[in-house]
C-alpha cells in the first residue's frame, strides 16, 4: 500500500538503506531471526507492555540486532536516539482486527492500529520485513528488486515524453490558427498527468532505494524536467474565465480518479468546461506558453502583453511598433517577440526546448 502521510512518508526514509535503523534490520534478517521494533514515545507504549525491562540506552543497530535475539518487542524513541525498552511483551487491544496469521505480526498489526505509532515486524521463517502504522501497512524489498522496477517506469516515462512532443508539435501551429478544439488540451495535459503521476510513482520508490537512487534518480529529472512548468502555461493558456492560480486547477485535475482522468471532459472541468459544450468548438490560445519561450521575455511582460493583445494570433500579426506601445517592450524585445513567434510558426522544434 502507498504511503499517504507525511509520517509513512517518514517511516519509509528511516528504512531505506544507508540508515542507522535499515542496518538494524538488515543486522536481525542476516541472524536469521525474526524480531519486532516499536519507534514510539515513552507515554504512548508503555500502557501497551505487560512485562520486559527498561533500558534507556544509546541507539545503534548492534544494539537493536542484539536485543532482537530476546524475541519480544524493542522499543526506541522517536528520533532514534534512545532504545526505551527490551524484550517487551506487547499487548494490545485483542478486539482490534487484524488480517496477519503469525503471532509477532498480529502483534505488531493490532498495536500499530491502536497507537498510531511505527511497527517493523521481521519474520523468522520468511524473512519477511513489513511496516506498520495505523491501517497503512507495507513490505520492504530489496534494492536489487527494486531497481528493475525504476528501470521499467523510466523507460515508460521516456515514452511518454516522447508522446508528449509530438502532440505540443501538432498544438502549436494550431494556436497561431485558431483552430485548438477542447479535445487538443485534454490530450495534452492527460499525457501530461500521467507523467506527472509516473514520477510520484518513482520518488516514492527512490525513497526504499536509500544510497542506491542517484542514477535513477538523475535520470527522471532530465526525463521530468520542464513538464510542471509546461502543464501550468497550457492551463494558463486556455483555462475558461473566471481565471484562476493555474497550479491550484492542475492540483484539482491531479485528485481526479484514474477513471475520470481517461475522459477528456472530466479533465477539462477543472479549467471551466461545461460537460454538455460542444468540445469540437475551437478555442483561442492566450500565448502563454510559446512567449514564455522567447528568450529573455520576462513573465511580467508577457501578463501585460496577454492583458493588451487577448490571444496569441493577435500578439503574432501585431507589428513590432505596436508592440512597442506595452510597458516593458523596447525595440530589440519587440524584434525577439515577432522573430521567436515566426520561428515557432514555422518550426515548431525549436520551442521544444526543455522537453
């Protein structure tokens, strides 16, 4: 199950390999015991404990294997400084459900349930190492089983970057011609959305990955680079009045489900589009995006030049004088902007920049 709290979140980076608590666990797995780890506060465990002794020593991963070999629960403070208890006998609340057969993850199910607290239980026969924490539950892997999977959704992303040029190339000439139908923009940003989704995806399995996540990790950033940035102008560029924050509305379509996300009209609600208009109507670009693209443009400029001209085939047949007119547009900006505008008429690759 995927982590959905900053404290899982948390738990998971604790685990990762490289850290003080993941060579606790890795140090109990290779003595071929089992062994369960409580990380919770004095107060909140100690009602839980029915026997076992007070330790109150320093942390370190010797420390955790070796207690672990007493079999009952180890208990140490919440920023890993201090082991509380040893060879704690836990017993939590029998009516809480639990799906676990074995005694030790039962355990470690129902507490973690009842305190809301971090529970690794380590099985003895499996060797199987799972987090708890309130319901959320989740196995830790190996990194060499992980890095195959980073390797598959890398190549997938790739793909989709891919895809992705190729539909911002046939969406550009259509801008300057007033021809984008509704159905366009939907394709664009679902494509976009799953790019978006591959990468939490990644970031949450770079986390289990620990030390090994640098290639993999430089890897999604040049295959992500930019896509953010892109999304927000496309929804700046045709979101229906009244405006609003273009992060705010792609954060909107991002909490659509995976089914909603396969409807072009469900993605485009979020930016202003009723569900019974005509979605083979076409609709003007602001320009955003592609003047975003002249070099050296400053966004400010570009608000105001969007505020004064409306659409991007206004901004492209207004001479340069005209331009001049905008705060902030002197003669060699004014020459960049008709001159960028051309290129991205008749070239689009250039302005592919970045992605």
């Amino acid at each position: 199950m995927a982590p959905q709290r900053p404290e899982q979140e948390e738990i998971l980076e604790r685990t990762a390999p490289g850290t003080p608590l993941r060579d606790a666990i890795d140090r109990i797995v290779e003595l071929g015991r089992g062994g369960l780890i409580v990380i919770a506060e004095r107060d909140t465990i100690s009602p839980l404990i029915a026997a076992g002794f007070t330790l109150d020593a320093p942390f370190t991963p010797q420390a955790v294997a070796e207690l672990a070999k007493m079999d009952r629960a180890v208990v140490v403070d919440l920023p890993l400084r201090t082991i509380l208890y040893a060879n704690a006998h836990l017993v939590p609340d029998p009516s809480i459900p639990s799906h676990e057969t074995g005694t030790r993850h039962r355990v470690a199910e129902q507490t973690a349930r009842q305190l809301d607290r971090a529970i690794v239980a380590i099985s003895e026969e499996r060797r199987r190492v799972t987090l708890y924490m309130g319901p959320w539950e989740h196995e830790l892997q190996e990194p060499l089983s992980l890095l195959p999977q980073a390797s598959q959704a890398l190549l997938i992303l790739d793909r989709y970057r891919g895809e992705l040029r190729e539909l911002l190339s046939e969406l550009a000439p259509l801008e300057f011609e007033r021809r984008v139908l509704p159905y366009h923009v939907g394709s664009v940003i679902q494509k976009m959305i799953q790019m978006l989704e591959l990468e939490q995806e990644l970031r949450r399995l770079f986390v289990e990955l620990g030390t090994h996540r640098e290639l993999p990790e430089r890897q999604l950033r040049g295959l992500i680079r930019g896509v953010r940035e892109e999304v927000e102008l496309i929804i700046m560029d045709f979101q229906r009045p009244p405006v609003r924050p273009a992060r705010e509305l792609l954060e909107e379509v991002m909490a659509l489900d995976s089914e909603e996300r396969l409807s072009p009209e469900a993605v485009l609600k979020p930016l202003g589009f009723r569900e019974e208009e005509d979605l083979e109507r076409a609709i003007p670009s602001r320009g955003y995006r592609l003047l975003s693209k002249v070099p050296r443009l400053p966004m400010s400029v570009i608000e105001r030049l969007v505020d004064e001209m409306g659409t991007l085939d206004q901004v492209e047949r207004t001479n340069h004088r005209q331009l001049q007119r905008i705060r902030g547009i002197a003669d060699v900006r004014a020459r960049a902007i008709k001159s960028g505008l051309q290129r991205f008429k008749t070239g689009y690759a250039s302005s592919l920049e970045g992605l």
